[in-house]
C-alpha cells in the first residue's frame, strides 16, 4: 500500500476517534463556548441565511399528520426497512407525507435552555446541536410546484429556492448519475453547518455531525416505511456539484460561513 496513502487511512481514522488529545485532555485548546463566543444561530445556512429568510415564498406545512401513517408496527417497520431504488414515475407523495417525513427527520419539538439555547428533536444529536440542514428536490408532491426547496425547521415550512424539472440532470450529475435519485417523488440532501457543533465540541464536532446524519437518515427509512414508501441513502456524489446545485459556493475564508452536502436520500412510491 502506498506510505502516502496510509497516513491518509490513519488522519481519517483518528478523525473517528475524534483526533483526541488524551484522557485528561492535556493541550486541548478552550472551545468557543468555553471562552464565551455566542452560540451560533440553532436554525439557517453556515453562509449566514436565518430560518426564514431569502427571497423564496413560503409554504406551511401540515401538522395534523398522526393519522398518515399507515404502519404503526415497530418491529414490521424494522423487519421490513431496506433500500428501494425502483420507483413509479406517475405515484405522487400528499403535502401531509412530505411533512410526516420532514417532521420524523428534522422536526423541532421544543427549544429549550436559559444561556444557552438548543432545539429539541425527532432525533438525537450530540448537545442538542443539531448542526443539519434538510434542502428537497421535489418531483412529485402534490399541489407543489417541483424545484428545490429549503426545510425551515423551526416554522415547519418550506422556502422554494428555485424551479424545476430541468434540473434534473444536473442533480444527476452531482449524485453519482444516479438518475432514480432525481427523479424520485422527493429527494432529501443534507448538509452540514460545522461551527453549530465545533463552538462546543471542537475537533469532536466532525465526528457528531456523521453520526447525527445516520441518525436522521435511519428516521427517514422508518417514515417512509410506515408511510408504505421507498427510501434509498445515497453516499456517493460529487461534493462540488453537489454544492453548487444548492447554491452554497465558498463565500468567505471565514470557517464558521461554511455549509456543505454530507448526505442524501430519495423516497418515493
């Protein structure tokens, strides 16, 4: 195995241990928090976009959704999970469905805490931090234009971002090729705002943040299951044309601005 290639195994296997400074944490420098840095914003993109805000309308999203589920089998639902790549090009997913899933992936129960604010969720996260963003690329909902779509968590909305079934190919090419990924019913990607994790957990964060995405993807798999959909994860695609699809380019050399794709599923009939 080439030498270069091994140091590279080793850098990323540390970054699992989360690089570690020693059981006493000897050297580790204070975390922004420590050092009374205020806590970024709990919602909205690392490029500095709140919940909220943009130029995109806005659509409210159903809450009355306990009735949508048509599983309610826990252990049906887990025996029953696995990926589903084949999907009915015609099958449509109702509003209520998008945001039973939505809801299951990401949903804010409360936010909670005096000093320190932080949401509580559908899913766990390292500090309550929650440090994901949910972007949708919707084909087939019904009574929704397709385009690209923003998750605002907080409202439980979402922010159109921009149009269309011309953007297909182009999601396409960011994923891999993965064409049944573009033009599933709906297309969740993920991304992440590392600072929202690093102002407390410092060179841990990196190591949260992945483990917070499986949580929230193996949420998804269930929902759409209980919900008699398929779902598909998808780890492969190409982070530069994944990023730009969103339109999170690099706008500053400030760290704490940035926001990348880290995961992504698609569901549908």
């Amino acid at each position: 195995m080439n030498r270069d290639y091994e140091t590279e195994l080793a850098e990323r296997r540390a970054m699992m241990k989360g690089w570690g400074y020693g059981a006493g944490g000897e050297g580790r420098p204070a975390s922004d928090q420590a050092m009374g840095v205020a806590a970024p914003p709990l919602f909205g993109c690392g490029s500095g976009m709140e919940e909220g805000g943009g130029e995109g309308r806005i659509i409210p999203l159903p809450r009355d959704f306990h009735d949508v589920a048509a599983n309610r089998d826990v252990i049906a639902l887990m025996e029953n999970r696995k990926s589903r790549r084949l999907f009915d090009r015609e099958e449509q997913l109702t509003l209520t469905e998008l945001s039973f899933l939505l809801w299951m992936t990401q949903g804010v129960k409360e936010i909670a805490g005096n000093a320190v604010k932080v949401t509580v969720r559908t899913v766990p996260s390292a500090g309550a931090r929650h440090a994901l963003e949910t972007y949708l690329f919707l084909n087939r909902v019904e009574g929704v234009q397709p385009g690209l779509y923003h998750y605002l968590a907080q409202e439980h909305k979402l922010q159109f971002m921009k149009a269309g079934k011309e953007q297909v190919w182009e999601l396409s090419a960011a994923f891999g090729g993965q064409t049944f990924f573009a033009n599933s019913a709906a297309a969740f990607i993920w991304t992440a705002v590392p600072y929202r994790m690093e102002w407390r957990y410092q060179e841990y964060a990196q190591k949260y943040i992945l483990l917070d995405a499986g949580h929230v993807c193996q949420n998804l798999y269930l929902a759409g299951e209980a919900l008699g959909c398929g779902v598909c994860a998808i780890g492969a695609y190409d982070q530069d044309l994944a990023d730009r699809f969103l339109g999170l380019e690099k706008k500053s050399d400030c760290p704490k601005d940035e926001e990348f794709v880290i995961y992504a599923a698609c569901v549908g009939r």
